[in-house]
C-alpha cells in the first residue's frame, strides 16, 4: 500500500554545490582514486534525483553519505574480485591548504587522524589492508567524527556490529600509527628540499650525488596497472633502485616537462613528457618519503593514466 508521500523533486545543482566536495572526500578516501570518486558521487546524485528519499524536506546529507558510502564499498567488493596488475598505489590528487579550506571537510579536534592526514598516500595505502566495512567505519568514526549511531545509520549496521568493527579495524591500523608522519609543514619543506636537490643532481648529470641521496635499503614502488611498463613488485636496495631510475631517465626527451607539486598534501615531482615512445608512460607522477637521516627510503610511481585523471583531466578522455 503506498504510503501517500510524493518526494518533492531535487534541485541536483544546489545539491552539488552543498554536499558534492564533501561526498567526493569520503569516496576518494574509501577508494584511492579520484575517478572512481568521481563516479560514485555522479552515480549517488542520479539516485537522489531518480529515487530521492521520501522526506526531501529533512536534511538530505546523512542520506546522500549512507547512498555514496554503499556505492564506495560496492565498488571496492568489485575491484577486489578483478585484482589489480603490479603494485597499487593511490591516485595522486593535487591538494594543498587552499584547496582544502574551499572544498574540504573541516577538522575536528576528537578525530583521530585530521583532513590532511587521512588523504595521504601513507593513509591510503594502509587502507588497503581493511575491508570495506572497516574503511568506512574508520573514516565515519576517526576522521568525520560521526557517532556510533549516526555511523550504524549511514552503513546499515547495528551499533554493536560498528563498536566491534571500529576496534578490529584499530588494531589493524596500529602498524601505521606507530609510524605514522602526517604531512606538516616541517615535513613538506624537508621533501620539497630533497625534491629539488634531486632534480638539480640530475641536470647537473651529477649521478653520484643522487645515488647518496638514497637510503641503503631504499624501496621503489611503481604502478602502471598493467597499462604502461612498471615493476611488477618493489625493487628493493640503492644500487638496484639507481639503476632502475637511472635507465627511466635516459628515455626522457628535451621537451620533457617536470614540476614539483604538492599532491595529497606533500610535494611530488610531475612529469609530462609528450615525445616518449609507446608504451611508455608520457605521463607520471614521483613522490618520496625521507628516513630520520634525510635520505630517500621510498619512491612511488604512478604511471598508470587511469590514475592521473585529476592531474591531467584530458587524460580520461585519451
């Protein structure tokens, strides 16, 4: 029998320009990509528009954050199934204070991990480690400071089932905040230094000195998805991770463009290269992370362009 309520139509625009920004952070967050975040929050406002809640009167974000969180944990189910090919790593997204302050959600002194924090790759990748369930539960609870209630409500969940997820995914997460290094200014000026010096080193043919900026047992992770040529697995040591670079680096051309950027919060090196020979990636992006000593322990690679679509938007397009 039906109920006699007609759903007043949605206005899709203000809807976007209220809750869109922030729709898409919780999905970037369960999903490490920006174009899938993309998608799932046009997929959650198409539904707001074909089959909106009957109440359209009431507050429609919790309803819009419980529609895109499913979505999210849909896709993550999905993508789990299929497999990834090589080693994956986060989409890179070019956010800074500006960014943030004009877009993002704003941080709450109980969270557990702030706004800048929780869109790190370091964040992200330790991510990959939890279910879907326990991303969302994580990022409603220690990062938008949702309540039990109002966490259970948006994912379906009886308040026990998200007490005793919230205290699994914790323990789960306690190898990444026992390490953790949220991006603060101290640490965007230490990699923004080693970033430049690299790049001086190198046009400067000074190899030598970029081998030294290297720690021993320096890690290099690189993600084409199987789309353009990368590792398959970490390349693990100084000596085998200069020469890996040292190679790459020769197959760049005079009209190769690179630029340090701040993406995900830290500076990376963006590099666009429009003479490179197919399949190589034409276009990529280099991060670092830097030991107690100052020296380059980790390299990550995206080359993958599914990956770099909110650095190149035309890029989804190719």
């Amino acid at each position: 029998m039906s109920s006699g309520i007609v759903p007043r139509p949605v206005n899709a625009d203000l809807l976007y320009a209220e809750h869109g920004r922030y729709l898409w952070s919780l999905c970037y967050r369960m999903t490490g990509n920006a174009a899938d975040a993309e998608d799932l929050v046009q997929e959650t406002f198409i539904r707001a528009i074909e089959k909106p809640p009957p109440k359209t009167d009431a507050p429609m974000r919790p309803w819009l954050v419980r529609v895109a969180m499913n979505l999210s944990r849909d896709l993550l189910r999905r993508r789990r199934r299929r497999g990834y090919r090589g080693s994956w790593l986060p989409s890179p997204v070019e956010l800074d204070t500006d960014w943030l302050r004009e877009n993002e959600i704003e941080d709450c002194a109980s969270s557990r991990y702030d706004t800048m924090e929780s869109l790190s790759f370091a964040f992200l990748l330790a991510m990959e480690h939890l279910t879907p369930a326990q991303r969302a539960v994580l990022i409603l609870r220690d990062v938008v400071d949702y309540s039990v209630r109002e966490t259970a409500q948006a994912l379906d969940m009886s308040e026990a089932n998200v007490k005793v997820t919230h205290h699994r995914t914790r323990a789960k997460m306690a190898t990444y905040d026992d390490s953790r290094r949220p991006p603060t200014p101290e640490l965007v000026e230490k990699t923004a230094k080693a970033l430049t010096s690299m790049l001086a080193l190198f046009a400067a043919g000074d190899f030598v000195g970029l081998e030294g900026m290297l720690a021993t047992g320096v890690r290099a992770v690189s993600d084409g998805g199987g789309v353009t040529p990368a590792a398959k697995k970490p390349v693990v040591g100084r000596e085998k991770v200069f020469k890996m670079y040292s190679n790459l680096a020769q197959r760049f051309s005079p009209n190769a463009k690179m630029q340090v950027r701040i993406i995900n919060g830290v500076p990376a090196l963006v590099a666009e290269d429009p003479d490179v020979q197919k399949p190589n990636a034409a276009r990529s992006v280099l991060r670092i992370e830097l030991d107690e000593s100052g020296r380059v322990c980790e390299i990550q690679t995206v080359l993958n362009p599914a990956k770099l679509t909110a650095i190149w938007p035309a890029a989804r397009a190719d």
